[in-house]
C-alpha cells in the first residue's frame, strides 16, 4: 500500500494531511472517549462511530450515534468529542453530525466490547 506523504501546495500555499494517518488519530482518540453510563467500553468500540471522512484539507465530517435518543449525557458526550477530536494535530475543522439512522443496538458494538461488557 502506497503511503500518501503531508505535502504543501505552493502554489495555493495550502498544506494537504496524509488522510489515512489522521483518521488512524482520530480513531485512537475515539477510543479514549467514554459514554460515562458504560464506563468499561470506549465511544468507538460501542458502534457509536457511523463514518470518519477526513478530506486532504484536514476537514473531518464525523457522523456517530448515541445508544438512546433520549441520552441524558448527550451534550457531554457530543462535548468531548468535539473538543478532543478538534485537538488532534492535523483536524482544520469539525463536522460532527449525530443521528439516530439507523438506530444503535448491541450488534454494532465490536467483539471487543462485547467480551468486556460480558455479552459474548
């Protein structure tokens, strides 16, 4: 696999991210953010994560999920995210956009999470 090198554009003088690197930051990130009502498992191990799409520009749209909509933490979590992930190196901007389709359940949640939580 070709690796896609940070490369400046001198002619715009605007700098492009290695896109697969940033979003490998992201995910890590994600796995270091938790739903305090399930405290043993991470946002993204929990199928909260619908789709990362990082552009060249550092541009991040960030599509995720809770496990009810009626989460009485939302604004917390919706926070933190929005707040780590805006720190990662290379994040120019944030689109984080929650949605309820389709809706979580148990089965977007990794094997990880399952063991973990016991339900495997």
């Amino acid at each position: 696999m070709e690796k896609k090198e940070k490369k400046v554009n001198t002619e715009h003088n605007e700098a492009t991210v290695d896109t697969f690197e940033l979003e490998k930051k992201i995910v890590l990130e994600l796995k270091n953010i938790y739903d305090p009502e399930i405290p043993a498992v991470n946002i993204y191990d929990l199928g909260l994560i619908y789709e990362i799409d990082v552009k060249e520009n550092g541009s991040v749209l960030l599509k995720m999920t809770l496990t009810a909509p009626n989460c009485p933490i939302a604004d917390q979590i919706l926070n933190e995210v929005d707040q780590r992930i805006r720190a990662v190196p290379g994040v120019k901007d944030l689109d984080l956009v929650l949605t309820f389709d389709p809706p979580w359940d148990k089965s977007m949640m990794s094997e990880e999470a399952l063991l973990m939580l016991g339900m495997l």
